[in-house]
C-alpha cells in the first residue's frame, strides 16, 4: 500500500461546479498535512495547510479525518484558473525522519 | 523578493558525464531538499539538508551527490552512475525540516529539468 494515495484523475467539471477529493495516507502518526497546486510543468505551490478542526480559504475548504486516515479538499464555485494537478502531501512523523511524503496528485480540469 | 532560484532551466547531459543543479535561497531557511520528478508520480526525496554542513540520504539517493557549505545554497549533483537521469528537479526549503518544525510547508524553486543527449 502507497504511503499517500490519490485518485489521479481527471476529473472533468463544469466551470461554477463543487468538486471534492480525497487523500488517504498509511502512518496514523501522520502530524501535519498539506494541499500543494501544481500547474502543468511547474513547481508544486502551497495552497493550504490542513489543520485538525478543518480550515477554509476563501473558496477552498480543507479536511481532516484522523479516524479513517485521509484529507479531504473541496472546491466551491470552481474557476477556470483552478485547473491544475492538486498534491496531497503528508508528513511522515518519526518513521521517516519527518520528512514529506507527496502522493502523485490529482488532475482537475474545469471545463466553460 | 525572496525566494528559491533553481539554474539553469533545462539541462543535458551526456553519456559518463556528472552535471551539476544550482539551488540558492534568500528565504534564510534552515533547510533545504532536493526532489525528483518523474510523469504521473509524486515527488520522491533526493537529499535533504538541516543545518549546513550536514546532509542525509532520501528515498533515491544512488548516483546523486550534494554539498552544503553555505546555509543559502545546496547544489546537486547528478554523476554518471545515475542511469535514468531524466526528470524534472525540484529544489525546495523550509524553516527547520523536522521535529518541532514538521508542521512548516515548504516552498520550491522553478525546477530543472534534466534530459540526455
């Protein structure tokens, strides 16, 4: 089993449409979880932090399931702009020295 | 502005030749590491470095070598005995890069990507 896994995708939406997705990740000591944007052949950008009570950014919300181990994103009123591969990044606590483990993202396509 | 400068944009490289990936830092970040990339996977951790003049392995260390002597600087290098060199490399850095500090994102330079003649 991956340590992070995501649904690659694509997922094709209408430009105004929600759209949710999740993340699952395999160490239950996991700390601090994170949601990078990366647009296509550029560096990954932080988006947001994932915090335990669940946090918002203006149209993006962000999730945290401790009990069934994933993160969640959703995104209200999608944009055009808001197409990109979404990466879900965890980290990996003592095991592995508290370095990030990064799973392979998942690629939205909003659609006019 | 501050920021992570990756140079140079697009390499390549020859067949036994050690190419070298620069990555500077204004950010006065503590730590520094270097990804790979390669299509439709998740970045997988090259080096990473705490504190200048110490470095340790990643997930995929062979064939790759790094120095640290200035806490705004940490070059790659991609030596002959890396076989399938080709990908994209990221270079990024945070505040401190475990402990008490595993909670701090990090932030990338614009990447190199790295092809063979």
């Amino acid at each position: 089993r991956k340590e992070v896994e995501q649904d690659p995708g694509p997922f094709n939406v209408p430009e105004g449409a929600t759209v949710a997705f999740n993340c699952t990740y395999s160490n239950s000591a996991s700390q601090s979880f994170f949601w990078y944007r990366q647009d296509c052949r550029k560096e990954p950008k932080l988006l947001m932090s994932v915090y335990s009570s669940g946090n918002e950014d203006g149209r993006f919300t962000a999730q945290l399931n401790r009990a069934s181990q994933y993160i969640s994103l959703l995104i209200r009123d999608s944009k055009l702009s808001d197409s990109a591969t979404y990466l879900c990044v965890v980290n990996g606590g003592l095991d592995s020295n508290y370095q990030l483990i990064w799973g392979a993202g998942t690629k939205l396509i909003i659609k006019p | 502005d501050g920021g992570i400068t990756q140079s140079p944009k697009y390499l390549f490289r020859k067949e036994g030749q050690n190419v070298t990936l620069s990555c500077e830092q204004n950010l006065n970040h503590d730590a520094m590491y270097w990804y790979r990339q390669d299509p439709g996977q998740g970045l997988r951790l090259i080096y990473y470095s705490q504190i200048v003049n110490d470095f340790q392995k990643g997930d995929i260390a062979e064939g790759y070598s790094v120095s640290r002597e200035k806490k705004e600087s940490f070059p790659l290098t991609v030596t002959s005995a890396q076989k399938n060199p080709t990908a994209f490399y990221l270079c990024a850095s945070s505040i401190g890069g475990g402990g008490r500090y595993s909670n701090q994102p990090q932030h990338f330079g614009d990447g190199t990507r790295l092809s063979i003649l």
